[in-house]
C-alpha cells in the first residue's frame, strides 16, 4: 500500500499523509487529489511518497486522483518552491496558482469544484411593438426613475446586473421591483459574464507606421537576447507616455513567436487594460489567450486548454497569468512595473514582477519591465547594472509633452466650484470651445469624503473598519469603501440628535455635479468603480469616448491607466496632493507617479494637450517634477530620502501583522511577536513597531504591526520562517499573523 503526502490548499504550513488504493493511479507530484480533511472534502496536490506510516492515526484515502499526467513542469516546481519559501506560504496555497481559478479548494461533486458566481439580473420585458411602448412611456411619465430603468433595459437589450444597474442609474431595488411588478422588466439569477474582449468588446486600434529609431533600437535589443546566448540580464524599458511602449511589447512578443516561443504579457488590472489588450489582438488574433477572473468557468477552463496546447502561446492577463500552463517561457513582459496591483493580497502575497523576474531566470527567458514612472526599486536596479535600461525619450510623431500649470487652491478666490478654480473652469472652457475632449480627475469615488454633524463633530464611522463613510448620491447612503459596509443617511446626527449634517471632502459625483452646472449643455459622463459593473464597463465608457460621445469623462485612476485617446486635450488633476498625507513611505512616489501618468493622458492627438494640477502645495518637488515630465529629477531627489529613513531599495521590509477580534489580546499578541523578533535585532535586522496599524480596524478585525528591516535577504528568510513556526505559541488561535514580505502598501 503506498502512502503520499499531500499539500492541502488551507494556511496551514504542514503535509498531510493519505493511503493510496492498490488500484489507484499514482499522482504526478504537484497533481491534484481528492481527499477528506475535518469533514470537508478538498482538492489537495501530491507532493512526495513516503514510507513512514505516522502513529497512532488511522490514515484515509485518497478519494479520486485528478491528474495521472504531470502538469507542474520541473521550472515551475521550482518556481514553486522558492515563491513558499520567499513569501513564507504553504506550498499548498501557492500550488493553487498554477491551476485554473476554482479547480482546487473544496471538491464538490460532478466536473469539479468552483464556478462563476450568479447574481441578479434585470432582462428587457417581452417583444413589445413601437406603440405599446409609447403607451407605457407616457404612463411611466410620473415615475422618472421607473422610466430610466425601463429604457436602459430597452437600449441595452440584454440582461444586466440589478447592482450595476441601479447604481449607475442611481436608483434603489425598489424601482426595478416596482417595474417588475407592472410586468416591464424580468428579472433572473445568471452567472455573472465580464468579458469586455469577448463579442463585440473588441477596441479600434489605430494603424501604426514603422517604428521609430528608438523603438527599432530596443526592439533589436531585446530580439538579441531572445536570440540567446550570454547572461539575461532583465530590461527596464523607460519610455515617457505616449512613446510608444506597447509597440515595443509587440514587436518583442512577435520575435518570440518567431522562434517558436511562448510569451506572457502582464497587465496590472485586465478591466483597464482593454486598449492594450486590443493591440495584442489585433496583431496576433486568437493567438492570444487572455486570462481574467470575470470569465466564466467553462471560457476559463477553454482559455487554459488553448495555452497548455499550445494553440494560444501569448497569454495577456493580470499577475495570476505568470502561471499558465505555457510550458516554458520565452519572454515575460510587465506593463507598468511599478503598480501595486501586482502584488497579491492575500496569502500568498506575492509581488508579481519580482515572481516574472525570478521565473525568466529559472527558465532562462527575457524578462521586459516597462514604464514612464519606473519603481524606486527597478530604477535602481537599473542604475546598478542588474537590470539594463532600454529607453524612448520622446512621443510619437514629434508630439509635444503637454504644458502643465499648477493652480494654488489656497489662493485668493481660486475655488470656484466644489472641486474647481477659475484656471480650470476657464481650460475646460477653453477645450469645449475647441472641440477637444476633457478628463476631470480625482481619487474619491462618491459625492463626498464624509458626513459630519456641524453641531457636536460626529462623522459616521464604519462599524467593521476604523474609517470614516463615505457618502453617496444616486440612491444616498454611507458607503465604507474597505468593506463595502452600506447604511442609509441619518436624517439627524445620531450623537447630538442635531439635524445640521454637512458633507466634507468632494469625490467624483460632486465634481460632476459641479461641472454639469457649470456646462450644461456638455456631454458629461463619470468613470470609477460605481458606474463601471458589467455592462457599464470601462471598455463601454471608452468607446464612447473614441467615438467623441463624450466631451468631459470625470473619473478615478481608471481614467488615469492606458487610456490612448487622441481627442483628449486637456486633463485636470482636481486635487493633486491628497495622497501625499497617506502615512505610508511610497506616499510620493505614488502621488509622483499617479501625476504624470494621468498628464500623460493628454495630447496624444494633433493639438499640443493641456494640463491643470490643483494643489494646496505648489512649490512640493513632486508637483513640480511631474510638471515637468522629469522623472530623473523625482528619482534623483527621492532616492537619497530613502536610503536616510532605511526604506527599500536600500533596505528589505517585511510587514507583520497580527489581527483579532479582540482589541486587548491583538495588542498583547503583537507584543510577545515584537520581543521575541528583538532579541533576534542585530547583524543587519531592525524591528520598528510594535504599533497600531493605520488602519487599526478593518473588516471587524482589530491589527497590529511590526515593520521588520534587513540589509540582506536572507536575514529576512531565516527570522521570518522561525516566525512563521512560532506562530501558535506567539499569536495564539484566537489570533492571526500575516506575513507580508517586500509590502506594497503599510495600511
Ligand atoms: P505608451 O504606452 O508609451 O504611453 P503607446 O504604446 O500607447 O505609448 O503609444 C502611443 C500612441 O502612439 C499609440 O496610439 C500608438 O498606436 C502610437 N504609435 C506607437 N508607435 C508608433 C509608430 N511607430 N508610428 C506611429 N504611431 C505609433
Ligand atoms: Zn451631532
Ligand atoms: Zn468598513
């Protein structure tokens, strides 16, 4: 009878032995097994046979072997390995990643475990003919929002999420109900389909000329080491917005091709990278597998079987693409390097440029980091010789960079809307009058930050998380944008029972708002999470604004990220420096980076763009070097205030945090966490904290950190897996403890 070792996909950092049935093929290792554990039946993945019987247990067996053929090639076993070893994970939590979303966890029976949530969604009425909708349309004429619902229905023609609907339209459930119960509209549960690439989502894509000298110039470069032959030293391609870095991405992945490679192309958030994804397609057609986590389980499992069969060997998707079955990589593209959506946020929290650095070096593959706004941490890469930098200086087509002015909000009579100075109201004037298109930007979705009772002070506090409600128009409620904790809007302060509640803060519907009194008679459109559910997708929103439906787009950094419009000739930046405050150390490499990719944005067409930064701090270096497009003068500037405080790229961080659901026993954990890394201080490690987290509450858990400093890696490896072990005796089971190694974020 053989005995196997299983890898179950729990937090839990130990192998689990099973009897393997005389009959029973035996798993590849890293091949998938059901078995039962606690009651509950898994997919878990083989890891080793053994000959050791442990004591004292009677030990199950394994119910169904999934895979009898291996799936997990030796590279990325490998890849596997050091990913839980880095990132401090179980080995069966990082496993998972290398097979489809949803085909490991808990089994359940038929064709496995997993599939595409269904929510509500709202379908047309029956076959109506032109004159019965007239009737009904007069009949709704005293119920407005009732008709807004109905004909959105109409013009959509084709099932739609009720969340999304109503959020965009900024009606309640009560209105679809109303007109379900008149018999105008159906509603049905339905798997929930976000596909913008599918049918019908496909972008126009502008026809290229040849490629300019520089992009010849890096494409040769990274062709050269395609060819192989010498060390593969990563490139860095820094290339300004607008020159032409996708190009580049393309041409590399065809000279992949070329040769009979495979080529994986990441994206940090496939919902905004539809223009990109467009080019890829329009290149290389169905050549190309894109891989998201709104595709439904039978395109998923589809898309998975193009790439492991080779019919798609380019696979374009956001950080969980790195592990798809391509077999062996040749090239390993990461479009804008420096976002923190490729860090994952949850075990294993793995940092996804650094993964597609490690995997090219295992497979011997290019690996091509691009950016405008390269991290701290890969410029300095570059500027060490570990990485070498290929760059685009310049726009296409000897288009200029837009001129950027930087408007002082404390200035005498500046503000003249919520969210606008007389210098913007003026450029926006200005881009009507000329017929070019505006985008409005600001990094608040909702009216406002906040309600506040002018009485007592009172804000409305989310009860899971320690912040502070946003609040919403539409259908008006208070919304915590960490837990997405919803409530309706007091009529009167619920401290003082005073009835003056006044908003603070302006977010993105009070900004449009502001600029539809301002112009009436623009088309005016809004762009963030609220008004971008399936169906009202970003991809839907762009096209429109391709087609010039739209003249001013108000929106969050959605309209900040990929966004290639020509007709854009002016971009405001509402408030400029609000992410300066958060208290994180990448706080200005982050204000920097969103400035000048959403400055980018403009002039892309004929017409030199236009750009409006308002600000309270005008003479911040920030500004000022995003106003000048001059990212070495940040980078000069920013490097050595890093290297003073100890933050990478001088230093390695690890991030733990202890979090309950009680306050006291949290505090008290993290205490024991902290002595016990400090008697561990010295040769090269440095423990700041114990400390609140800033945010000290989130969703109903209390937290507490302490931010670990190394001068080497392997300082870290070694304290932190004699952490990770410890964890029990240290935290307790009423406590958890989080590892989060090279963090993104400090919140
Ligand atoms: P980036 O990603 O660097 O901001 P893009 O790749 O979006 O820049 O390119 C900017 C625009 O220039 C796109 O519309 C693209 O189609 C166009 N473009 C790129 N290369 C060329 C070229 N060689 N000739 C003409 N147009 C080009
Ligand atoms: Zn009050
Ligand atoms: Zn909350």
């Amino acid at each position: 009878m053989a005995l196997i070792r299983v890898a179950l996909p729990l937090p839990l950092d130990r192998l689990f032995t099973y009897r393997l049935d005389a009959d029973a093929p035996a798993p590849p290792r890293g091949g998938r097994v059901v078995v039962e554990f606690r009651r509950r039946r898994l997919v878990g993945f083989a890891i080793e046979t053994t000959a050791e019987e442990p004591e004292g247990v009677r030990l199950k067996a394994v119910e169904r072997v999934l895979d009898t053929e291996p799936v997990i090639s030796d590279t990325e076993w490998s890849l596997a390995e050091w990913m839980a070893r880095y990132y401090v994970a179980p080995i069966g939590l990082v496993l998972r990643l290398f097979y489809p979303p949803g085909s490991t966890g808990e089994a359940e029976d038929g064709d496995g475990p997993g599939g595409a949530p269904r929510r509500r969604h709202v379908l047309p009425a029956p076959e109506m003919g032109a004159e019965e909708r007239a009737a009904i349309a007069s009949t709704l004429a005293r119920a407005p929002q009732q008709r807004r619902v109905w004909s959105a229905t109409l013009e959509l023609d084709e099932p739609v999420e009720q969340a999304a609907l109503c959020e965009a339209l900024g009606v309640s459930a009560g209105v679809v109900a109303a007109l379900v119960a008149r018999g105008l509209v159906r509603v049905e549960d339905r798997e929930v389909v976000l596909d913008p690439y599918g049918a019908g989502g496909q972008l126009e894509v502008a026809a290229e000329g040849d490629s300019t000298p520089e992009q010849s110039a890096a494409i040769a470069e990274i062709r050269q080491a395609l060819s192989g032959g010498g060390e593969l030293t990563p490139f860095l391609l820094q290339g300004i917005t607008g020159s032409g870095k996708t190009r580049v991405y393309v041409e590399a992945v065809a000279a992949a091709l070329e040769r009979g490679g495979k080529a994986i192309v990441l994206v940090p958030e496939i919902g905004l990278a539809a223009p990109t994804v467009a080019r890829f397609r329009a290149r290389f057609g169905e050549r190309v597998a894109v891989l998201h986590s709104g595709l439904s389980r039978g395109e998923r499992a589809s898309a998975w079987n193009r790439v492991r069969s080779g019919a798609a060997p380019i696979v374009v998707g956001a950080r969980s693409a790195l592990f798809a079955p391509v077999g062996r990589a040749d090239l390993v593209v990461v479009d804008e390097e420096h976002e923190t959506a490729y860090k994952q946020d949850e075990t294993p929290r793995y940092l996804a440029r650094d993964v597609a650095v490690y995997r090219a070096s295992l497979e011997g593959a290019v690996a091509v980091l691009g950016s405008a706004t390269p991290s701290l941490e890969s410029r300095s890469n570059a500027e060490a010789g570990k990485y070498r930098r290929l760059s685009l200086p310049a726009r296409i087509a000897g288009r200029p960079l837009p001129t950027v002015e930087i408007v002082d909000l404390a200035g005498e009579g500046a503000v003249v809307a919520p969210g606008l100075s007389d210098v913007l109201v003026a450029a926006i004037a200005d881009a009507l009058e000329s017929g070019d298109q505006a985008l409005l930007f600001l990094n608040r979705r909702g009216f406002a930050a906040f309600l506040q009772c002018t009485d007592c002070g009172w804000v409305g506090p989310c009860p899971n998380c320690k912040i502070s409600l946003t609040y919403h128009r539409g259908s008006p409620r208070l919304l915590c944008h960490y837990c997405d904790h919803r409530e309706p809007v007091p009529d009167f302060c619920p401290a003082c029972a005073g009835r003056r509640l006044d908003t603070r803060g302006i977010g993105t519907q009070q900004v449009e708002t502001a600029v539809r009194t301002r112009f009436p008679d623009a088309r005016i459109a809004r762009m963030d999470l609220d008004t971008t559910g399936p169906k009202w997708s970003h991809a839907r929103l762009y096209r429109a604004m391709q087609a010039l439906e739209i003249d001013i787009l108000v929106g969050t950094q959605m309209i900040a990220k990929g966004f290639d419009l020509p007709g854009v000739g002016l971009v405001g930046v509402v408030s400029a420096d609000t992410a300066l405050h958060f208290p994180d150390f990448r706080s200005t490499e982050r204000t920097f980076q969103l400035l000048v990719q959403v400055a980018g944005r403009a002039g892309r067409g004929d017409r030199p763009g236009r750009v409006v930064f308002q600000t309270y701090l005008p003479e911040h270096f920030v500004l000022t070097a995003a106003a000048a497009h001059d990212y070495e003068a940040f980078y000069r500037r920013e490097k050595p205030d890093r290297l003073g405080l100890g933050y990478p790229p001088a230093t390695r961080l690890a991030n733990v945090v202890a979090s309950g659901k009680d306050a006291a026993s949290v505090e008290e954990a993290m205490a024991r966490v902290a002595d016990h890394l400090r008697r561990r201080e010295a040769g090269g490690l440095t423990v700041v904290g114990p400390a609140p987290c800033p945010l000290e509450r989130l969703r109903g858990r209390w937290r507490h950190h302490v931010l670990l400093k190394a001068e080497v890696a392997p300082i870290l490896d070694r304290t932190l897996h004699d952490l990770a072990r410890r964890e029990d005796a240290l935290v307790g089971t009423a406590n958890r403890l989080e590892i989060d190694r090279d963090p993104m974020s400090l919140l």
